[in-house]
C-alpha cells in the first residue's frame, strides 16, 4: 500500500501553495503536515496534519553536565514545553488528528504526550526500504513509519524518471515522505538542492523549479501507479488489520507467573 504524505517545512507561502495546488490537480488522497495554517484552502482528498519542530522546545537548565544524565524535573519541563506546542498546533490547524516532528525527533514518552493534545496518529519514524513494514499502538496512539523520503530517494541515487526501489512492489506499508521544497524545485540531486534553496529565505522570489525528471517527477509517477487501482489512502484510512498484532498481558500477572 502506497501512501503520499507531504511536510510544508515552513517552506515559502508562494512555494507551499504552488505545490498544493498541482497536487489537487492529481486528485490523488496525500495527507500534509502542515508547519503553518495552508496558504490554499483544504479540498477533499487533503488530510490535514501538523508539523511540529519540537526540539526548539526551551527549557531550564538542570545544571547537569553533557554526560549527566537528566533529572525528572528536567524531564517534567521538557514534556511541558512539548505539550506547550502541540497544544498551539492544535489550536492553529485543529483539523490535524495527525502529526509528524521535524527531523522525525522522538523519545519514549512523546505518544503519551500527543495522545493528551488529542492527536490519533503519528508518523515520527522512518524505516528507509524495508519489506513488510506494519504500524502498532503505543497506549492510545497509533504510530505508522515511513518507508521512504526524497531525501534519501537522492541519497540513493535512485532513478527519478522511473519507479526503481527495493521492495516497492512487496508486501508492506509504503508511506512517502516528500517535502515542499523538493518538489517545488523538482531537484534532481542532493547538490541541486543545497544550491538552490538558499534563495528559498523569507522575502525573495522563489527559484524557478528544475526542467526534467526530479522530485515533482517521482510524486507524479508514484500518483500514477496508485490512480490504477484507487484514488489513494490517508493515514486515518489504515484498516486496523495493518497493525502489528501485539501479545496481550494478561490481566492478573501473578496467576501466569511461573510456579
């Protein structure tokens, strides 16, 4: 199952909404994770879902040193000033049942803290290429890994004018990762983009985007060959029988404890 999924990155309005528009025209399903309220308006094949930076988090020194290891009320602070952003998140783009962070940043008692701000799903992982990805409950959230970004899409060196990766056609969650400055710029390698997106800052023009095949090129081909068979899938759209079937504990553990 291929799955489009888009992170606007506080990429330029004028980028964002180009982008956004040219992927309404696919009329293909694509959930965006949106890093600010969309500069078009939603149309029905958008899911909508929030786009946190959540290491720019602040929070008050515990007065440990690089190797020490955190204190609880350090750790107290730094779910608070996480929960701080959802929470603004939730309230700027309250469509979002969604999210995914920044650089896919995590800890072990983030899903607790999104379930509280009211988010449903995540998508704060990658697992680059693998076969027969699933997702899985963490408490109340549901947690869906990517399998594949632009990013490494070019890191790979993977054809661009053509649907070359390992496993694509193989059972498994194939969720896409793509960004709207990869695709605006349509960027062909990863020095294509280092430099042209220096000219994305606040308040220039946007480059134009490059000629031949490049990112936009691969989102269109990966549109295509889900249009064959269906108008695509959101991640709230998962059928639970995607979920990884974990091992129930049982309700009295002293009763199965070995004798």
């Amino acid at each position: 199952m291929i799955i489009l999924t888009i992170d606007t990155d506080w990429a330029p309005h004028e980028a964002t909404a180009s982008v956004l528009n040219k992927v309404r025209a696919l009329g293909i399903k694509t959930t965006v994770f949106f890093s600010a309220p969309s500069p078009v308006p939603y149309w029905p094949l958008l899911e909508v879902g929030a786009h946190p930076d959540l290491s720019r988090r602040h929070v008050p020194s515990d007065g440990g040193g690089p190797m020490s290891m955190a204190t609880m009320e350090h750790d107290r602070d730094v779910q608070k000033a996480e929960s701080d952003i959802l929470s603004a998140f939730r309230v700027s783009i309250p469509e979002a049942e969604c999210v995914r962070t920044h650089r896919f940043y995590w800890h072990s008692d983030l899903a607790r803290v999104m379930a509280k701000n009211g988010f449903l799903y995540d998508s704060s992982m990658i697992l680059p290429y693998l076969p027969g990805i699933r997702g899985f409950k963490v408490g109340n959230l549901t947690r869906w890994p990517v399998w594949a970004s632009d990013h490494l899409h070019l890191l790979r060196r993977f054809p661009l004018d053509r649907l070359e990766m390992p496993y694509l056609d193989e059972p498994g969650l194939k969720i896409f990762c793509f960004h709207v400055t990869y695709l605006h710029l349509n960027v062909r390698s990863l020095a294509d983009f280092n430099m042209i997106s220096k000219r994305l800052s606040p308040g220039q023009s946007p480059p134009e985007p490059r000629t031949g095949a490049g990112i936009w090129t691969l989102f269109e081909l990966l549109a295509g060959k889900i249009a064959k068979t269906s108008q695509g899938c959101w991640l709230r759209d998962i059928p639970e029988s995607w979920l990884l079937n974990n091992l129930a504990l049982p309700e009295n553990p002293a009763e199965d404890a070995p004798k």
